[in-house]
C-alpha cells in the first residue's frame, strides 16, 4: 500500500466518487452527520463548500467535478433517512429534484446524468428492492432488485447500461449478488 494523504478529519459512511487522481468525498459521519466535501489530487484532500444537508451512507454517482448524492442516512437523526438529491459541480453543492421517497443507504452506478438507483432503507427495518433511472433532472421507474436490501455494495460494470449489486442487509446480513443490464431487447 502507498500512503495517499489523510482526509481532512475521521469519518465513516462517506460516498467516494472520482478518480485515482481526481477523488471527491461527501459526507459522513463522526458523532455527528457530516456535510463535509473534500477532493482529492493524488496526493493530498483539501477542504471544498459543504453540502446543504448533513448526511451519510448516500448513493453516489459521478466525478470530481459532476457528483449527485441521492438520499441517505440521518440516523440518529429524525427522520433516520432523507429523499434529497444534491449536485457538485467542482465548486459548489445544488439541490436537485428529491427522490420520490425515502432512501438511505441505496446502491447506485452510472453517472451524473445518466444513472440508477436502487435499494435502499425506506423506514425502519424497510428495504427497498425498488429501482429508479435519473437523467440528470427527473426519476422513472426501472426494474427492480429480486432481492430487497440496503448498505451493500454497488458499482458500474460498463457505464450506466450494467451496473453490480453485492451483499447488504435487511433483517440479516447477506451474500446476493445481482447485475443490472439494460440492452436493446430489455
């Protein structure tokens, strides 16, 4: 391993976004939810403008400079999870159409006009096997997970046309995996 230069101040539950190069981290939580943003050069993480609301374990898609983080968790705020949808442009945080309900700890892939988001805690234990497609400004439906779960991992395959599901919980902890695949035929 090489060290790549610590982030600004401890967290966990933080979306990375980016590039080896080019990193962005939002969000998080240490005894507080966090609404800090930091990007990363390769070397070094430097303090950006803080995001509009406080959260962790979002979905995010997208790069240093075009990151959109969808819902997320609040806990042990009330309410534990948010619907709100927030843009980085490089510089500053923008809010963006909120999700149709409720979503934290979700699963996404694609990029920040072009992305899916699926899964996802939607009340208390409340997974969600829902999946919805984001153009950059609206939600439609799109197939939905054959397992319904949250805090997995997640991650694109081949931009936004196929997309990987892994683990995440619902009452259990577990071990599914499912792809995504949008084709001409589907």
């Amino acid at each position: 391993t090489v060290d790549a230069g610590n982030l600004g101040s401890a967290k966990y539950g933080n979306s990375g976004t980016g590039t080896l190069t080019a990193g962005l981290s939002s969000g998080g939580y240490n005894t507080t939810n966090l609404n800090e943003t930091e990007e990363y050069n390769g070397t070094s993480w430097a303090e950006q403008n803080n995001m509009g609301t406080a959260r962790y374990r979002t979905a995010a898609v997208g790069t240093q400079t075009a990151t959109v983080l969808f819902g997320g968790a609040t806990y042990p705020g009330s309410p534990q999870d948010v619907n709100n949808v927030e843009e980085y442009n490089g510089t500053s945080w923008t809010a963006l159409t909120n999700l149709p309900a409720v979503r934290g700890m979700g699963h996404s892939f694609g990029i920040s006009t072009d992305a899916i988001v699926t899964g996802g805690r939607t009340g208390s234990p409340g997974a969600s096997n829902t999946s919805l497609s984001w153009n950059g400004s609206a939600f439609s439906s799109a197939p939905n997970l054959g397992t319904a779960r949250f805090n997995g991992g997640d991650g694109n395959i081949t931009g936004t046309t196929a997309g990987i599901v892994t683990g995440g919980y619902t009452t259990v902890s577990l071990g599914t995996t499912e792809e995504f695949h949008i084709t001409a035929n589907t």
